[in-house]
C-alpha cells in the first residue's frame, strides 16, 4: 500500500510525483482544548478503498482509512512508521498531525459503484482509529456507513473509540442488507496502565460499555484483547480480570493479540520502557531481539490462557438481540461533548 492515494488532485498539476503537503493542502489547527496542540492536514484523496497486500497478516483484503495518524496516542501503535512516508516522524508528529481525507465518503460511494467492484468485505480502523478525536469534528464516518448500506457491501470496524455509538442507525440499517461486525480492542482494564500508554483513548471499561450497547442492539461486537503487554499486563490475574469483564460486557467473542513491536513503534515504546520501567528493557531485548514479534511459545502459552479464561467466564454464550427482530433492551445515550473529546 503506497500513498499516491493522499496526493492531491489539483486541476492542471496532477503530478503524482509531486509530494501532498507541497500542493496546498489546507492546514488547520483549532483552539479548543480537546484539539490544542493538533494539526489537521485536510486533502482531497485520489482513492479510499485500499487494497491490502497479500504479504501482509491480516485477514481482508480491502480497507478504508479516512485518517492518518491518529490522536489515540497509543505508545505501542504499529501504524507510527506510516507516517515516515509523508515526511513526518513516528513519535509526536504521529500523535498531533493528523490528515484528513475529506472528500472519503465522496469517494466510498463512487468507488462502490464501479462495475469492477466485487462487492468485498471492507475492514475499518485497522490501521488508524476512524472513530478518534477528529471523527467528531470532520464526521466522515457517517458518510462511509451510508455509502456502505447503499451499495449493501459487507464490512467491519475495529475501534478504541466511543463516538461508534453515534452512528448507531446507520450500523443497523446497514445490517438490514448486508453483513455488518464490530469489535472494539480493549488489551487490559488497569487504569494506571491506561493512562500511561493509551493516554488518548477512553478508558477500557468505556469501550467494554460500548462493545455492550453495540450487541443490545444487535450490532455483533467482540473483544480484541490487544496488545497484551509481555510483564506489564500479562500475569494471570490481570489476564482473568480482563476477561472476566470482557465476558460480563457481552462480547461475542474475544481475540487476544501479544505486543508485536515494527520499526517505528518499536523505538517509541523502547524510548518509554526505558523512562518508565527500565528494569524490563533487558527483558524486552530478549523477548524481541529476532523480530517485531514476541517468541512463537510466550504467544501460544497467553492465548492459551486467555482462551481458559474466556470458556470459564462465558465469553460468546449471549448471542447479541437481532436487530431486525428484537427491540434493544436501552437506547444509546447520545454522543455529549465529553465522549466527543475521548473517542
């Protein structure tokens, strides 16, 4: 996946050698406190709908971003190198300088209805949250969503996010037609270890609410328990109690994922290992020192035990209400200004 897709298509300079930020793209920063200290890069994109690469190890082909970079200021994202490719550095610049393709929803509904496409499945936010902070502001996801029902294309969202429940009628009249899923990620419950590294996400308890109306109301929606933190989050008690509550949200199933550091993340959170908790860089230099992925044994041996924990508590016994059939058991609240902030 390349990125000619967020150059812009200025009438009369349609160079694609020429980089996005030298062709105007329109720069925005506003003074409230949920984006000071943000810049927004707001292009026009050539295309929306990416085709995966068959190298990579994930399960779909097609994606659409409407971001990049994301306010979520996760320290262990594996998109931070991504952003090396629009001249921007993995760390801050990642946090703080987000693009912003505008025209995404324009160009979701153009693109569905090309006579070659095949109407695949679409995953969502697997790359960068769609639903962050600047979803609340730009709301380019409710225009995706309807392109998506419209052309009754299945698709798929991954989220850290609250603001999902916003578009919750979009959700289930797109479920109406075609297939719809959710999962939300949630890789521990510790609100000392949430605030540290996941400073700009709700809390985990926040998501597992969410993962809870979403299934109410008959939007499937399971746990990506991810990253599960070697030495940080992963001791049997911690595990259980991230389960049990996950098991107690009504999640439909449960995915647990181990920390996998790639070049550009691996730096930022080496860099914050070693500020935070430097008794376990020589332990983290071990674990990682042949690749972006923890040993093949530590791996089997947590989602083993996850898988334990997700049997005894009961992970997936509760199907969701079937939304074309079952009224849900509590509306959503509606999106306040505190969950537009903490997306």
């Amino acid at each position: 996946m390349r990125w000619d897709n967020l150059r812009l298509a200025t009438p009369g300079q349609d160079d694609p050698a020429v980089p996005l930020f030298a062709r105007g793209a329109v720069t925005r920063t506003f003074d409230t406190p949920e984006f000071r200290g943000m810049t927004f890069y707001e292009i026009r994109a050539r295309s929306i709908i990416n085709k995966v690469p068959g190298a990579s190890r994930v399960p779909f082909e097609y994606t659409i971003n409407p971001y990049r970079g994301c306010s979520h200021r996760c320290v262990y994202c594996f998109a931070r190198k991504t952003h090396e490719y629009l001249d921007m550095d993995a760390g801050a610049d990642f946090d703080s300088k987000i693009v912003v393709k505008v025209n995404a929803a324009e160009l979701a509904r153009k693109e569905l209805a090309a006579p070659r496409w095949g109407a695949h499945h679409i995953a969502m936010g697997t790359n960068v949250d769609c639903y962050q902070r600047a979803e609340g502001r730009y709301r380019l996801m409710r225009g995706i969503l309807a392109a998506l029902r419209d052309a009754a294309n299945p698709f798929s969202i991954l989220t850290k996010g609250t603001l999902i429940l916003r578009d919750l009628d979009l959700l289930t009249e797109a479920a109406e037609v075609t297939d719809v899923s959710t999962d939300v990620s949630a890789g521990f419950v510790d609100t000392a270890m949430w605030r540290a590294v996941e400073a700009g996400t709700p809390h985990p308890r926040r998501r597992l609410e969410t993962c809870a109306t979403l299934n109410d109301n008959g939007i499937a929606c399971g746990v990506l328990m991810a990253p599960i933190l070697p030495y940080l989050t992963d001791s049997p008690a911690q595990l259980e109690s991230t389960v049990k509550e996950i098991a107690e949200s009504g999640a439909t199933h449960i995915a647990p994922i181990v920390l996998h550091l790639r070049p550009g993340a691996r730096e930022w959170w080496m860099e914050w290992l070693s500020r935070e908790h430097p008794r376990l860089v020589p332990r983290y230099r071990e674990l990682y020192g042949r690749g972006s992925y923890a040993p093949k044994a530590y791996q089997a041996r947590v989602s083993g035990l996850v898988k334990e924990l997700a049997e005894r508590h009961g992970v997936g016994r509760a199907a969701p209400a079937a939304a074309r059939r079952v009224p849900p058991r509590r509306p959503p609240a509606p999106a306040g200004p505190e969950q537009l902030r903490l997306l």
